[in-house]
C-alpha cells in the first residue's frame, strides 16, 4: 500500500505552517484578490483550512478584506518577509557598488539573480534611464533553461548536475525563439562554459535580450548571476558580446571574490 504524502513527512514537520505559506503564495499577479473557495483552490487546500489560514493572516495584519467586494488581497506587511532576506543577504551588499559601476559603463539596466530551484529570483537591480521592454522588480522569478542569468549560473555547474536540472524544468516555448530540447540548452551551457558567459535573444519576451555571467563562491561554485538588458531595439546580439560582455565579466569576477569573502 503506497504511502501519501503526509506520511513521508518528518515527525517535525508543521503541515499548519505549509497550508498557511501555500496560501500567502497563492496570490500574485493574475489572482490579486480572492474569494474564500478561490484561495482554497489555488493553494489547494480545503475550504475549512483556508478559511482558517485568512482568518488568521487579516488579525494579524498579512491580509485584509475589501468592504464592498468582500475578497481578499495581500497588505504590504508580507513585505516585511522577503526584506528580511534582502536585508541579511550579505552578497546584495558587497554586490551593489559593482552593479552601480557596471549600470554607469554599459548605460543599461544591470541586474543581480540568486538561484531557488529550477528558477533565478531578482534581487538587485539598477536601472537605466534608457528604455526597459520588460519590467522587473525585485523578488521576480524567471525560469534557468530560457534565460541568460539561469544558463550562465547552470554552466558553472558540474555537466551531470546541470543536465539534471534542465530535464526537471517545464520547458515551456514562451516566444518563438525560446530553446526548448535539452540538447540544444545543453550546447547553451557549454558555450557559456567556454566564453564565461551566457545570452539569451528574445527566448522569455520579445524585445528583450540579456548577457549574463555567473558568480562564483567557495569551492567555485555559483551562488548568483548578474546580466546586463540589452534590449533588441538598441542591441544586436553581436554588438552586445563585443560591448558589454567584457565589463559584464569584470564585474562576475568581483562579485565571486566578494561572494567567497562573505559565504
């Protein structure tokens, strides 16, 4: 007799914990705000545990109800979660002058992306006074197969772990650019192997086309990746290796040896 989930749980395990933080999770852009049963169903949870969760987050302030559409949304006290880890993360601190530096040289938007699974999650970000195409603030996700910042940090992976990685994504063609057999990422990473960086042209939205170069902790390792935008209206692929990737490099080289320093 197979065993459920549940079961395979360690005895400290606080299944409560991991209703209420599936239910936190459950809004985002497209579900802004919720009924009672759609909370349920996007955490999927039961209707009594959810209603149990929400009561629990309005009285202490994480969620408030809408007094005429009665729905709930997110209140920004949940903010106070992901700054705490903002605020901790020592490699953000060593990495903003570098980013600043890069940003002043290139004169585009440059950016700092730390691993969480099989995605990358912004966390710095200095933007140029130029036109952006894509918007994305701090705390945004972005899949690794399709994206110059997730292949630079898998090529700095052992080949085996990579692949590993690359074959549990979805992959999913987002434009009709985007790379998705494993073989052809795989060629991907092992270019960015060879050249120290990464690209990706139009593969997650059209306009936008990335350089990326990954950064490197204790035992070489990669704990993030930094990219520089170069949208497709201003760059071509070409003269956006020949341009940005060396100062681009400069910067991944003083990022690793700070990130070995603060590791």
């Amino acid at each position: 007799m197979s065993k459920s989930p549940s079961e395979d749980r360690p005895l400290l395990f606080n299944q409560s914990l991991e209703k209420g933080l599936a239910v936190l999770s459950a809004f985002n852009a497209q579900r802004r705000t919720m009924n009672l049963a759609e909370i349920a169903q996007a955490a999927q949870i039961n209707k009594s545990s959810a209603q149990r969760m929400v009561f629990t987050f309005e009285q202490l302030g994480y969620v408030r109800k809408h007094p005429e559409t009665r729905r709930y949304q997110l209140t920004p006290r949940t903010m106070e979660i992901g700054f705490a880890y903002l605020a901790s993360d020592a490699l953000i601190d060593a990495a903003n002058p570098f980013l600043a530096e890069l940003a002043k040289v290139t004169a585009e938007t440059c950016n700092l992306t730390e691993p969480d699974g099989l995605e990358m999650v912004y966390v710095a970000r200095f933007v140029s006074a130029q036109f952006v195409p894509v918007h994305m603030p701090i705390g945004s996700r972005i899949p690794m197969y399709c994206t110059a910042s997730g292949r630079a940090w898998l090529s700095a992976l052992p080949e085996a772990e990579a692949r590993e990685r690359v074959a549990a994504s979805q992959r999913v063609a987002h434009t009709p650019h985007t790379r998705t057999e494993l073989e052809a990422i795989m060629d991907e990473l092992r270019l960015a192997r060879e050249r120290g960086y990464a690209t990706n042209r139009e593969e997650l939205y059209l306009g936008d086309m990335t350089v990326a170069a990954p950064v490197l902790g204790r035992g070489g390792r990669p704990v993030a990746a930094v990219h520089v935008v170069a949208p497709t209206s201003r760059w071509t692929l070409e003269e956006a290796q020949q341009r940005l990737a060396p100062p681009l490099l400069q910067c991944a080289r003083s990022l690793s040896t700070s990130a070995r320093l603060v590791d």
